[in-house]
C-alpha cells in the first residue's frame, strides 16, 4: 500500500519532484522517502526526527564520520582563499598540483600522472578514453576492447555502465560493443559441485584466457577489476585469483587497471585494495573515501609506463583533449589533501586495521542465523547474503524482497544498511570502536529475527 503524505510535508514535495535514482519504487511507494538534514558521528538524522547508526559510510565515502572539523576547516579554508577553478589550457590551482603529488606519493608507483574528475564514473570513462587515445598513437587503433568482470560495478556513464556487470544496464541498450564480461570470482555462488577453490579459481584464470584467445588480444585496451568487488555485493577474490590471472594478462600484454574508487584509502585495511590481493597495476582509480565524501572527487592516478605514454601520445598531437569544468576543483583538493592526511597519518586506517578482526568475527556468526547463507568480507567491508536453504544454497524467490525487507527492518532499529541482490551489505565509517560495532550486529540481529519470523509467519 502506498504510505500517504501529509500535502506540503517532505515526504510529498520530494515525491512530487525528484527523480529518484536507484532507488526500488515498491519500496519507496510504501514506506515514503527518507529526507535527511544532518549527522554527527557516525548518525544521521531525518526530517521526522529519527535518527540512524550509518552502516554504510553513506555510500562507502564518509569514513570519517559526518562533521569531522579538520575537513571543514579545509574546505573553509579553501573556499576563502580560491574557490574555484578548472584545469585547462595548462592553467590549474596551486591546490590540484599539491594532490596530485600526494596522490601519487600514496600510490605504489615511484613516478606517475595524475587526472582528476568529479566522480569515479568519469574517472573510468577517461581512463577508457586514454587507452583509446594512447593506443591510437602508437598505431594500434583495434586495441579497443575493454574486459571487466560480471557483477562489477564501475559507474553509470556510457562508458562506465559498460563496463559495469549488471544485468539492469540491458535497459539502457548496453553495453556498447567492445566491452566484455569475463567471469565473477565468487566460489561460494558460482563454484561447481564437487571443485575445490583452487580448482575454480584455475578455471577462473582459464576461461578469462580463452576469452582473450576468442577476442584476439591484440585487439584488447585494458582489464579492470575492484579488488572487492563492492556494488556486486561485497565479493572478495577467490583464493588466489590475482595471481592467477595477473600472468594471463601480462602474457597478453593487457594492462591491469585496479579500480580503488571503494577499496582505496583503507577499506581493505592497507592504503590500496591492489595492496592487499598483490595486485601490481598499471593504474589507479580513486574516488569516494579520497574527499572522505565531503566533495565530489575522482582521479585517474597513472603509473610510471602510462605516465609517459599517455604524455608522448597527448604530445603527438599536441592536446590531451579531454576534462571537465571542475577537473582539479581547488576545494576538492584541499579536502581530497586533508583526508589522505586524517586517514593515513591520523590514524584512520590504523583504526581499521584495529576493528577489522571484530568485524569480521561478527560479521562471521551471523553465516549461523537461520537465513544465513555466506557471511564475506574483509576490512571494513562486509555482506550477509541470505538463503531459502542453506545445504542448497538456495537463493529466495526474488519476488520476496528478502534483502530489502531486512533492510527495511534494520531502519525499524535504527540502522542504515544496504539491499544487494539476496545480500545486506555494511561498510561502516572507519572512526567506529567495538561499542558501535556492537549496535550495529545488534541491530541487524533484531532485523534479521524479525524477517525470519514474518518468512515463517
Ligand atoms: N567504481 C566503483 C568500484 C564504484 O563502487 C563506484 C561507485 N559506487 C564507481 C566506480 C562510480 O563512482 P561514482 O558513483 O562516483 O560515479
């Protein structure tokens, strides 16, 4: 039924006016939207007066909570000083010259290149669009192809949501050609009767070379990866998986382009995702947790190899003709400078090496509730996915909204978490403490019981 809205209240001027993305209409239609005005910590709270423990960093952004002062004193400060400006016509603020040698002091290259964009969609599209570029100069126009991975997530623009393994972009008519899928390294869901992880991350690694054999490799750009899948549900690698595939792909001679716009800065619990899996890639993608959310913010981060290429091709023909009005936002770099410095110097990231082994041992006991399927994770990172049946692994029927129910029984309780496919995903802010992570299982505890009970019922 849908919830009705007092006339002129929130609720009813954003349902009459906004175009909600992402966002399930049954669900939104029954229970309204939730207006939100401000947080404090790690809450959030609304325009009824309810407030929410945030088991989502927003979405994967705001580690260090809602109103931490330094980021607020940064953007201030910024913004009195210069702000705002592009990055054209070899003019750029003093501030986006700063980041970008941050960034690549942060990162695991010892020289590189630094493009920045206002999201991390537009950070894969000129990522995409720089290969195409670079791989024209140097006389290879076919190499154009670009692999990602079934269930990936990448972003929303035309590039991005190609590259994007999720079924929903069919509505759009995507993918464009050239962008292909190779296999989703999750042995729990896709592992074979009777193979062991090894077996299957071996047939992961097979199948990916047999793709390239069929495409021709000479005529493929780049492979992208997350090393967590995130937007798929919170997906680690199979055992071994990196390994596994980083000889094929160099064999090849494809690069390897990590996409960190979730894992980097620390969700992982090392600086980069490509840090923990041994990933040794030709180029970063960084957004979210870069700003901590504050600001939007992408950036291409190029490793020593693309570095040079990508200038010499840009020098061939005298332009890299590509950015955005706000590439190099002064106020998002001085923010996106700030953060790194709270989260790798002020002991963020320390703090998430620190609670990561609670997390994950309760994030472990809940694979033991009755709708239980596999509970996964690492780091700050986590997802329940649940099951019809647990011997089978049976998903439920999707017309129950299992995930989305529980979800919406975790916001009864006070807690935002997130509905992904037949998982409840939490990737709460880095400054939490053991209490907090007590509140929050707690919670999701409560939900799930309650969702059990009303299944049954
Ligand atoms: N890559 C990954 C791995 C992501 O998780 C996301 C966003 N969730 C994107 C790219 C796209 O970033 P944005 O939403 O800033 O465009």
């Amino acid at each position: 039924m849908n919830k009705p809205h007092e006339p002129n209240s929130w609720e009813a001027r954003a349902m009459a006016n906004v175009m909600a993305g992402f966002t399930d209409f049954p669900t939104l239609h029954e229970r309204g939207p939730m207006i939100l005005t401000h947080g404090k910590g790690v809450r959030l709270y609304d325009t009824a007066g309810r407030d929410y423990l945030d088991a989502n960093s927003g979405l994967w952004n705001v580690v260090c909570g809602w109103d931490h002062e330094g980021l607020i004193e940064a953007m201030v400060a910024q913004t009195r000083r210069f702000p705002a400006y592009h990055a054209f016509f070899g003019r750029m603020a003093d501030t986006s010259v700063e980041l970008s040698e941050k960034l690549i002091e942060v990162s695991p290259f010892a020289t590189g290149r630094v493009f920045f964009t206002n999201s991390g969609s537009e950070a894969n599209d000129t990522m995409v669009k720089m290969l195409w570029m670079m791989n024209r100069a140097e006389g290879k126009p076919e190499r154009r192809k670009i692999i990602t991975r079934i269930n990936s997530y990448h972003g929303v623009t035309a590039v991005s949501a190609s590259m994007t393994g999720k079924p929903y972009n069919e509505h759009f008519g995507l993918p464009l050609p050239g962008f292909l899928h190779a296999d989703c390294p999750h042995y729990w869901r896709f592992g074979e009767e009777g193979e062991s992880e090894a077996e299957f991350t071996a047939r992961m690694a097979r199948n990916l070379e047999e793709l390239i054999e069929r495409e021709g490799p000479e005529t493929i750009a780049g492979f992208f990866a997350e090393p967590v899948m995130g937007a798929g549900g919170v997906i680690p690698p199979s055992k071994g998986y990196f390994e596994a595939i980083q000889p094929v792909l160099k064999r090849h001679g494809i690069p390897f382009i990590s996409d960190e716009v979730i894992c980097g800065f620390g969700r992982t619990g090392a600086v980069w995702g490509a840090e923990t899996y041994g990933i040794e890639p030709d180029a970063i993608i960084a957004s979210k947790a870069l700003t901590c959310g504050f600001m939007p913010l992408g950036a291409v981060i190029l490793g020593d190899a693309f570095a040079e290429r990508m200038q010499a091709a840009a020098e061939k023909i005298e332009e890299f003709p590509h950015g955005f009005t706000s590439s190099g936002h002064p106020v998002a770099c001085a923010v996106g400078l700030k953060a790194i410095e709270i989260i790798l110097e002020e002991g963020l990231l320390a703090n998430v090496r620190m609670i990561s082994p609670y997390f994950m041992k309760r994030l472990n006991a809940l694979a033991d509730h009755p709708l239980g399927g596999e509970a996964r994770g690492i780091g700050l990172m986590g997802a329940l996915e649940v099951v019809a049946e647990k011997a089978t692994k049976t998903p439920f029927d999707g017309a129950l909204s299992v995930s989305e129910r529980i979800a919406n029984a975790c916001l009864d309780q006070g807690l935002i978490c997130r509905p992904l496919g037949q998982a409840v995903v939490l990737c709460p802010p880095f400054i939490m403490d053991e209490t907090l992570l007590d509140e929050m299982f707690d919670k999701l505890e409560t939900a799930l019981d309650k969702v059990a009970e009303g299944l049954k019922a």
